[in-house]
C-alpha cells in the first residue's frame, strides 16, 4: 500500500456527455464501480493510452503517462499496461498459443517458458493452446485473454467488465480463475464492473463512477448491501 | 485446330508476364493507398479517391495518351527515368505493364479498402495495449486479417491487367513480341484473312486463363477464412 500505484485525474467530453474523473489506486485490486454508461470504460481506455483525454494527467508507479500541461502521451504500446476487455478481443487468425505470446513478442521480451506453463496451469488453458479463438466457448475466451493480458508482464491490469458478456453459469466458473489471477500473478489491477457481486468477491477498494464523476472511493463498504445480493 | 503457333504462344507468355508484373507492381501502392484511404483523415483525400478511380472512368485512350505524353522518352517523367535509371517505358513491355497497372489500381484498391474498413479496429486497439506499435499493428493483425480482400483484389487486379487493351496499345502499340498482348494480337487476327480459327484459339487460352485465376482467388480466399473462423 503506501505509495499510489495508479494516479488519474482526467476531463474528457464526449459528444453530450462529459467526463471528469479523479481518483488514486493503491496495490491489490481496485474496483471502478457504477451503472453502465457512466464513464468506466472511457476511463479505462484513457488508462490504457486508447483514448487521450482533453485535459488532466494519469501517472503510474511516479511515471506520467499522460499529462496535457506538459504535453506527455505515452502510446499505448509503450505504456505495457495489459488489458482485458468485455469481448475478449483474441486475434481471430492466430492460434491461443500464438495469441498468448503476442504480447511478449512483441515487447521483445525473451521466451519464459516457466512462467508461461504458470499462467497456462493457472488458468487451465493447456488443452487449448493448438485450436483458434473461434472455437473456444465464452468462458475460456475470456481466460486466454487473462493470459494474454497476464503474459505481457504488464505493471497494471485493467479488466474492463471482463465478465459481462458471460452467462450466470459461466461466470462462476471464471471467478475462481479471476481470485487466483488476484492471488498469484502480483499485478495490482484495476476492476471495471456495475455487478457488485463480483467486485466482494475480487475486490478490496472501490472507486463508485456515477454520471461521468468519481462519486465516492473508499472500501468495500461503498457498495451497498442491497446491491451486494443482487448477483451471487 | 488447338495447337498454338509460336506467335500465339509469345503472345500469350508475354501477357502472362505482363500482367503478373502489373499486379505484383500495383500491390505495395495499393496496399498503402487503400489504407490511406480506409483508415485516415487528411487534406485532399477525396482528390487522391478520385484520381485513383480516374482509370475506371476515362476512356481507356486517354490514360494511355496520358502515359504516352508523361512516360513517353520526351516526357517529364519518362525522361527522368531514361537518363538517370535507364527505365524505358515507352515500345516495351515494361510500359504495357505500367499501362495494365494504372489501369487496374483502382479494381485492387477498392477490394483491399473494403476489406481493411471491415476490420474491427477494436483488435488493432489490442494489439497496442499489448504492445505493438503501428507497423506491427498493421502487419500483424491489419493486413493478415484483409487477406482475402487482398487476394481478391490481386485476381481482379491480375484478370483487368490480361484483358487490358486501349490503354496499352495507345501507349505501346501492338508489337508482336514487345508489346502485343493476348487482347492485341485477337484484334490484329480479326483484321486480317483468315485470321478467325488463331483469333478463337487466343480467345480459348483468354477463357482458361481467366477461369484459373478466379478459382485460385477462391481456393485461397476459403483458406483464409477457414483460419480465421475455427479450425
């Protein structure tokens, strides 16, 4: 703890909708709670360097990555920041396994088998490296895409909604995967959702987005009890 | 009847050629116009659209005038390139290529256009994040997932280069041996005596080699699909 691992405060206006959100993320796991529409996903493409905002700065681990006063925007692709998004997002053309080594081939970072075999065990994908994303069903999907995410040795995770396309059934088959990924890989992480049922069971601090603002960061007292039965 | 004389058979190695070197030369500018074109904004990109479906439009006679005026040994470009390359366009193959070639770049970057603005832009996005910056982006998941739209555009590229005709004999004429392709020598044959029976034989290769292109095209455009859509 300590130390910010993730600071962000950043102004955005996006057609009629306008975004202005601050908050500082700690080690561990950070949620970005709220309804849908109101601003995670802008924040967490912000974050990753897909979206620039119109004004504001965003640093990690004291590197600025994106500051408008001094004119700093890190690209995306320097910013090795692993993102998992709603869809998935696997290459349709490469192999899970060439999908999960994307990201190290391309940060010219050395082969690590080890610590491929970890996350492959870890999430359990083994039997699934030689087949193509088309085949696989949604769960595993989004499990390679963990991989993938994980095997860029990124020094954050943003997991935007990561579950959300997911049926009941097969979200919590993933969770386990998820509080594992939580436990084992060492990435502080940032957990965009509107479930606050998945966000007890990864989550230690809360940061709630309502309406294009930070409304309110703190523990996982934030959400609610009401909201808490909803899903699980 | 089916046995092609030694003319007909320099015409028709020498349209093949001509041809796939108009193709093979299209493709890296197509590759890039299209791109251009699909997937940025800039000053005067409507002007560059239009001047590249100009051949499309224009009186096949007028592209090769206007080659023959520009590319021509007294012309502005064809001059440059004489005296300092040694390229000569003009009464050679080579400009029969480059006839065939402007002839067809807007057929091969329309199809590889279409197929980079159906490209979900999303796993380019991806591919940032993980750490591949726009050359690796393009190479890696842009231009491997506009594949059958590439290949696509080099048949059609490849069967209008073959069938090409008014340009290419304004701008090269219609040497037996240099510049007379598959198209010029069936018209000479149709102009002279008894010119019929060669003139059908030349049409038949026309229809062979045409077919063969397109069922290439479609052999490798299922492969590329079947790799990214399971298996």
């Amino acid at each position: 703890m300590g130390t910010d691992v993730l600071a962000v405060d950043v102004e955005k206006k996006l057609g009629a909708f306008s975004l202005a959100v601050k908050f500082e993320a700690h080690g561990g796991v950070t949620a970005l709670f709220g309804p849908s529409g109101s601003g995670k996903t802008s924040v967490v493409h912000m974050i990753a360097g897909l979206l620039a905002p119109d004004r504001g700065r965003i640093a990690l681990d004291e590197e600025t990555l994106f500051d408008s006063a001094g004119r700093t925007n890190v690209p995306a692709h320097r910013r090795r920041i692993g993102v998992v998004f709603q869809e998935g997002r696997l290459f349709p053309h490469l192999s899970v396994a060439r999908n999960l080594d994307y990201g190290r081939r391309m940060q010219g970072l050395p082969s690590d088998e080890a610590e491929s075999r970890r996350v492959i065990e870890l999430l359990d994908i083994g039997h699934l490296l030689r087949r193509r994303p088309g085949r696989l069903s949604g769960g595993e999907r989004q499990r390679v895409a963990f991989g993938r995410a994980l095997l860029m040795k990124p020094r954050l995770l943003l997991l935007d909604e990561p579950l959300a396309s997911l049926d009941r059934r097969r979200k919590l088959e993933i969770l386990p995967y998820l509080v594992r990924l939580r436990d084992e890989a060492g990435v502080p992480m940032i957990y965009v959702s509107h479930q606050a049922g998945e966000i007890v069971k990864i989550a230690s601090q809360v940061v709630r987005i309502e309406d294009g603002r930070a409304a309110a960061s703190g523990g996982l007292e934030l959400l609610d009890a009401e909201r808490r039965e909803m899903i699980f | 009847m089916f046995e092609l004389t030694p003319e007909e058979w320099t015409a028709v190695r020498l349209s093949i050629r001509i041809a796939t070197a108009a193709t093979l030369g299209a493709l890296p500018p197509g590759i890039a116009v299209a791109w251009l074109l699909a997937r940025r904004n800039f000053w005067g990109k409507a002007l560059l659209d239009g001047l590249v479906h100009l051949p499309l439009v224009l009186p096949p006679v007028v592209t090769g005038y206007l080659l023959l005026i520009w590319f021509g040994r007294k012309g502005p470009v064809g001059a440059i390139l004489d005296n300092y390359f040694g390229i000569v366009f003009s009464f050679r193959w080579t400009g029969a290529a480059l006839a065939c070639g402007v002839m067809a770049f807007p057929l091969l970057v329309r199809a590889i256009r279409l197929s980079f603005e159906a490209i979900d832009g999303r796993l380019e996005d991806a591919a940032s994040t993980l750490g591949a910056n726009g050359l690796w982006v393009f190479l890696t998941v842009t231009l491997p997932l506009a594949l059958p739209g590439v290949i696509a555009g080099l048949v059609l590229c490849f069967a209008k280069a073959l069938g090409e005709f008014g340009a290419t004999i304004t701008f090269v004429s219609n040497i037996p041996g240099q510049t007379q392709t598959i198209s010029a020598a069936i018209y000479t044959l149709t102009q002279v005596p008894n010119g019929d029976a060669a003139a059908l034989r030349l049409v038949l290769v026309a229809i062979v080699i045409a077919l063969a292109a397109l069922i290439a095209s479609e052999w490798f455009a299922r492969r590329a699909g079947l790799r990214y859509h399971g298996d």
